[in-house]
C-alpha cells in the first residue's frame, strides 16, 4: 500500500518527536492545506468515476478484518439508488421490518474505523510518551492547530447533515457505514498529516485510504451485502464551504438524484429554481423551517419583502431590528426580529409575538425572559 500523497513530496513534512514546537509553522499549515485541499477534492470535485477492482479489494479486505467472506457487493450510482435496493431486499425478506432492522443495526460490526483510529491514537501517544510533559502540551497545540486549519468541525457537520438529508429523502432510517469519503475525509486530513509527518503509523490506515481514494462516496454494509454509491457529478458550494447553487441542484449524481441547498440550508426545488424576481414573497409566511424562511428572505431581498407587505421598523438597537409586516387579511401583523451574525455575516429574521414592540424585549423572549445586556449579547 502507498502512502497517501506519497508522490507528491512538496506535502511531506517530518517533524523530529522530541522536537520543541509551539505551533505549526507557515510551511507546515501550508502542506495542511494540500492535504486539506487534496481530500476535499478527492470527495466533492474528483468526478464520479471509480476503480470497480480496488473497490471489491477493498470490501474484501474490509470483511476480512472481521472474519467474514466477501458479500455480494453493488456499486450504484447515488447513494439514493443503494437505500433503493436496501429497501427492496428488505421487502423481499421474510423477516418482519424491526427484525430486519434490528439485523441491519448489527451491521455496525463490519466497521473498521475505531479499530484504525484507535491504532492511530495509540501510535500518536507512544510518540509523545517518553518526552518531558512540556513536549506533550506542545503536541496538543499542534493538534489543536492542525483541527483548527483542517476546517474539521466545519466538514463533520457537513457529511452529518448530507447524511440525514439523504436517508430523509428515502424515508428509510438505516446505520450509515463508516468507511466511506462522505463520512470519513475530514478525518483523513487529520491523520494523513500526522502521518506524512512521521507522528502516527498503521498500515491498516493506509489501506482505509487505498480503499476511500478508489472512489468510495458512500455505503451500507450488512452480512451478505455491501452497497457503495459513487461519488456525485457536480457539487457546488459557496465561499464558506456550504452546499449552495441558486438556480440548480447543489449536488447531482449521475442517476439524475439531486438535492436543492441555498448556503447549506436544504430548500425544495422550487426555492433553488425559481429566478429571484418570480419567487412569491409570500412564501416567508407560509415556511415554518426557520433557517428555510431565511434563506427565501435572503434571496428575495428583505427590501422587496418590506416593499411587498409595508413593513417598517418600530426599534432598533445595538444592530437589531424590530420589522413590522402589513399583510392583507391577516387579523396577527407579523412581527421579525432581524439579527446579523457577526461570525458569518448571514442575516436572519424570526417572528416573535406580535404584542413585542422593543428589541431588548424580543432578545428577552427568545432565552425565556433572560434580561441581556450589551455585554452578553458581544
């Protein structure tokens, strides 16, 4: 097995064990983000092809750590088409459906990844273990950091939420297997640059990656089969890394599967489609998905909202607003509290009872009456 990137010198970093660092150096966060860059890319941009025979490699060696034969193994084209055929076998099986499902949660057992992880954590402490207590508190800077410029919290919650909204749109609440890129790739950043940097060693990990980098986008594993889906035909995001194409599907798999995502929030396909100048503003009222009815805001233009229903400011104060809605025919005007997020810049409006009439009321009322101050709310 190779070792990831391994041609590719200009990522190789070494860094002695006993080596006193407080923090990675330019060289290094630069090779972090070719590593980082390298992954990402390998999941989201690096097309839909795959190598069929690495892939039945690696499910064959994948059983094998636990002692099975190899299973029927399907590569489909979305990971839509895998919950498909899951589902189909399911209804052809004489099992009742919590017998079948309580099989399937069993399937965990053919996971392989917190044993690596664990190897590659028990190889990382032998590393630091042995050094002075100083060189250790070094390292968990350098770990820390290396999480830090990974983007790792950012690229988790990311592969989470595909993950819901995939098994969501099949209806079908079925253990999602570890081993694949969608799961798996903002870990591969962590461990391949530690790694590469001589701080962590398992072979075992080296052909985790053999067997993600053939192709492996996402899969389900049961006792006779083992269901991998390629990785998609497009996948769009925007500058903060979130899923988001107005006007198309964010992503798209090769068997014409799409899913809709306006700044990583997941929206129907008509939100995403319509042209801004023919989505209805009346659609804010009628969405009760918070982070849904602020990206129909977003893209319709709080102005054009304002103009459509005559609102109008009644407060503002310390960056808040307080709006007002004039809507035809509805006994309740509608009041929004319009907030900006100082990490992220995103704007986003909630309704709040319409008696509130001050901003610091409406703060007051989405904690349960906790009175804040400037302070708090910096």
């Amino acid at each position: 097995m190779t070792r990831f990137l391994k041609k590719q010198e200009r990522y190789w970093i070494k860094t002695p064990v006993g080596a006193s660092i407080s923090a990675l150096s330019d060289e290094e966060i630069r090779n972090l983000h070719a590593i980082r860059e390298e992954w990402i890319r390998l999941t989201y941009f690096g097309g839909d092809d795959c190598d069929n025979l690495k892939i039945m490699e690696g499910i064959a060696w994948l059983y094998s750590t636990r002692g099975k034969k190899q299973p029927i193994v399907a590569i489909l084209d979305s990971p839509f088409a895998c919950l498909n055929e899951v589902n189909s076998i399911r209804k052809s099986s004489s099992l009742k459906y919590a017998q079948w499902l309580r099989l399937h949660a069993q399937s965990s057992m053919y996971s392989i990844w917190p044993t690596i992880e664990n190897e590659l954590e028990t190889s990382l402490h032998e590393a630091v273990s042995g050094t002075t207590s100083r060189h250790s508190i070094e390292m968990q800077h350098i770990l820390n950091q290396c999480a830090k410029q990974s983007m790792s919290a950012t690229l988790k919650a990311l592969a989470k939420k595909l993950v819901d909204d995939i098994r969501r749109e099949s209806a079908m609440n079925l253990i999602v297997s570890e081993e694949n890129l969608l799961l798996l790739h903002e870990k591969m950043i962590r461990y391949s640059y530690l790694q590469n940097s001589e701080q962590v060693k398992s072979d075992s990990f080296d052909c985790l990656v053999e067997f993600l980098q053939s192709g492996v986008f996402f899969s389900i594993y049961s006792y006779e089969h083992a269901f991998i889906s390629r990785r998609p035909v497009e996948t769009k995001f925007n500058e903060h890394m979130a899923l988001h194409c107005d006007g198309g599907p964010a992503i798209k798999w090769r068997d014409g599967s799409e899913l809709f995502y306006l700044n990583g929030v997941r929206v129907p396909k008509g939100i995403a489609m319509i042209p801004t100048d023919r989505l209805d503003p009346e659609l804010v009222l009628s969405e009760w998905n918070a982070e849904v009815r602020r990206e129909i805001i977003r893209k319709i233009g709080m102005n054009r909202v304002m103009s459509e229903f005559k609102g109008r400011v009644i407060d503002a104060w310390n960056g808040y607003e307080l709006i007002k809605l004039n809507i035809p025919k509805m006994k309740t005007i509608p009041v929004y509290l319009k907030m900006t997020n100082p990490s992220t810049g995103f704007i986003h409006f909630e309704g709040v009872p319409p008696e509130i009439a001050k901003c610091r009321d409406a703060l007051s009322w989405r904690v349960g009456g906790v009175q804040w101050t400037p302070e708090q709310l910096t």
